[in-house]
C-alpha cells in the first residue's frame, strides 16, 4: 500500500461534535461551537485572545493589516517559506525583505534579521519550520531593540514549546493553520492569537466585512473589512481535536523519535533538531543531507516514487518562485531545500510504515558511500 505523508487521525469524538453542530448549531446556537473552541484554544496556548479564521493565511492578513502595514514598508521574513506567509505582506503592498535561515534549524537567522532592518521595517514574522522553533529569545530582543514587533508564523508548530512558553504565545501575535495536513485540523482553517487587547478587537472587527463590536446599527460596517471568519461545524471539529491535542502532539513526536533512532546514527544525515529547552512540535520529520553525500531532491523524489511512498519536497526558496523575480537567492535556503526531503508522519502510522520510509534513505546512503 502507498504511504501517504500524512492525514488527520479522526474518531468518533470528531464525528460526535461534527454531526451536532450540523444538527443543532444554527440561529442562537450557530456560534456555540466557535466560541467554545476558541476559548479553549486561548487556554491551551496561553494567550489572553483568539480569534478562529478561515485560514492561516486569512489570519496573518488580517494581523499586518491591524498592525497598519502598507505600501513603502517592509516586512522581514525567511527565504525558506511557503507562499502563504509572503502573500499577505504582497497583498497589502508592503515588500517582503528577504533573509537566510540557520542551516541547523532551517528557521530565521537573528544575525540577518538585524542586518536587514531599515527605518522602513514593520515587522518581523518568524516562521516556526515543520515543528522546529525559531531563536525566539533573539527575535524578540531584536524586535524590542528597534521597536519592531515579531509575529510568529506557528502554522507548522501546535506542540512546540520554547523553554516553557507554546509556539505561537511569544510575539505581537501568532498564527496557527488547522489545514487537513496539520497536526490537528478543522479541515481548512486558522488561528489568530494574541495578548495585546487592542490589536485582538480590531482584528476581530477586520474578520466580520469591519463591523465593530457594540455596533448598535444592526448591519453596519465601521470600517472595510475581510471575511475571514470559521464555521461553526469547523470549529465543532477543532474541539474534539483540541480534546485530544496531547494525545495527537505525542504521538507526532513518538514518530519523529523512531526516525531518530533509525536514521540518527547515519553520518551526514540531520534530522529535526530539539536543542536543550525547547520541545519540537514534530509536525513534519524532515532529512537534510550533506552535500558530499550528494543525495539531491530529484534523487530523493524518484527513488519515494519507487518505493509507493508519498515524500514531499522540502519548501523551495521564496526567491526562486516567479513572483519574487529579482530577489537573489539566499545561500543556505537554496542550498539546503536542493538536498532535503519530508518524511511521512501521520498519526495511523506503524513502526513498519516508518522502517519502509527509513529503508529507502539507509538504501541511499549506501549507495552515496560506496
């Protein structure tokens, strides 16, 4: 049977919820759901507030937009990224600055961080990889030394801690994707998340086409808004979910253990890294090879095509996509996402499933050796 790279782990909890919301959650109750989960998600996190989106991507729009980005400002974020968290900043008008990654994270670099900030710089968006958590200490520091706040881009991050604080609690604000390939799901969707008061309530406005909160005019927009707002049967899945978040976060990190003991002891072979006080959210066990070994993405995706195994590439440098034409290319993001592969990681997996991945990468290897 094929392995795919991962799908969501739903029980009979998941379908209880479900089914409930779309029995009964409509007229007085058609928020029920909605607000229960994102009073739990504040909970779980640590946040004063959350708001539940449509996307993550939704959710970061509507984050800058708050914040007043706008055309001539310029917003700081890593090269290695999916379009997802560049788009927002190119839709307000504001330009995407460009920095290279840690080439033992694959997250943001402080150190280039700093070197590109101007007086134009907005913000700063670090992007929690696959589970693995930016230097946020350093991030932050940044942030205060210029007076530029730091967002956490958490799409990839659910159960990641940074010495005792959750992925997605640390910055101005944070943003969480609940895609069907995350690690917990509401099919599509997001999170908003932040402890700064007046940033939640305009950003809840922006969610709802900008009508504001004790708006007595029934109908009436205060300003020009978005809609980014999540279902309420969306959210009856995200419940059942978050019930069982521990449950789902250990079992990701179970998995990206045993890849550890079966592939940690191959020389030039790097794995997610959990350094000391730091939790890896595990979402998306990634292999990153050393260039003498000469085991290239092509390589990696052809030999996973034989084997029946749905691999998937490492994110592509933003540089390199036709939208950012002009941008150069930031050594370590291009060099890095030329020898990489994702492994799969979903919950039903079984210790032969992940022997089976891990045989093709030993096969390699040896192969790279001889």
């Amino acid at each position: 049977m094929r392995i795919q790279y991962t799908k969501p782990s739903i029980t009979e909890l998941e379908v209880e919820y479900v089914t409930d919301a779309a029995r009964t959650g409509w007229g007085e109750q058609c928020y029920a759901y909605l607000q229960r989960f994102e009073a739990a998600f504040k909970t779980y996190l640590g946040s004063d507030y959350a708001i539940a989106t449509s996307s993550c991507t939704g959710a970061m729009h509507m984050g800058l937009a708050a914040l007043g980005i706008g055309e001539g400002d310029e917003v700081i974020l890593a090269d290695t990224n999916w379009i997802a968290t560049a788009a927002p900043v190119l839709h307000l008008n504001a330009t995407p600055m460009l920095v290279d990654i840690l080439p033992d994270s694959w997250c943001l670099d402080p150190a280039q961080v700093e070197a590109a900030i101007t007086p134009r710089t907005r913000a700063i968006i670090a992007t929690h990889l696959y589970g693995n958590l930016c230097e946020m200490q350093a991030l932050l520091a940044i942030g205060e030394r210029y007076g530029v706040p730091v967002i956490e881009d958490a799409a990839e991050a659910i159960g990641a801690v940074y010495h005792g604080r959750r992925a997605g609690s640390m910055g101005r604000f944070g943003v969480f994707s609940f895609h069907g390939t995350k690690t917990m799901t509401t099919g599509e969707g997001g999170m908003f998340v932040t402890s700064d008061r007046a940033l939640y309530e305009q950003v809840l406005a922006l969610s709802n086409h900008g009508r504001v909160a004790g708006q007595s005019k029934q109908f009436w927009p205060d300003v020009l808004g978005f809609k980014y707002k999540m279902s309420n049967v969306q959210a009856a899945l995200g419940c059942a979910q978050l019930q069982r978040i521990d449950e789902l976060t250990a079992r990701k990190q179970e998995i990206l253990r045993t890849y550890r003991e079966l592939l940690g002891d191959l020389p030039g072979v790097a794995l997610n890294p959990e350094p000391a006080g730091v939790t890896n959210g595990a979402w998306m066990p990634t292999a990153v090879f050393a260039a003498a070994l000469n085991i290239t993405r092509e390589r990696l995706q052809e030999r996973f095509k034989l084997a029946d195994i749905d691999a998937r590439v490492f994110f592509y440098p933003l540089s390199e996509l036709p939208m950012f034409e002009g941008y150069v290319a930031k050594p370590i993001a291009a060099d890095v996402a030329g020898r990489a592969i994702n492994l799969p990681s979903f919950h039903d997996m079984t210790r032969s499933d992940i022997e089976r991945v891990s045989q093709v990468i030993i096969e390699l290897h040896r192969e790279a050796q001889a």
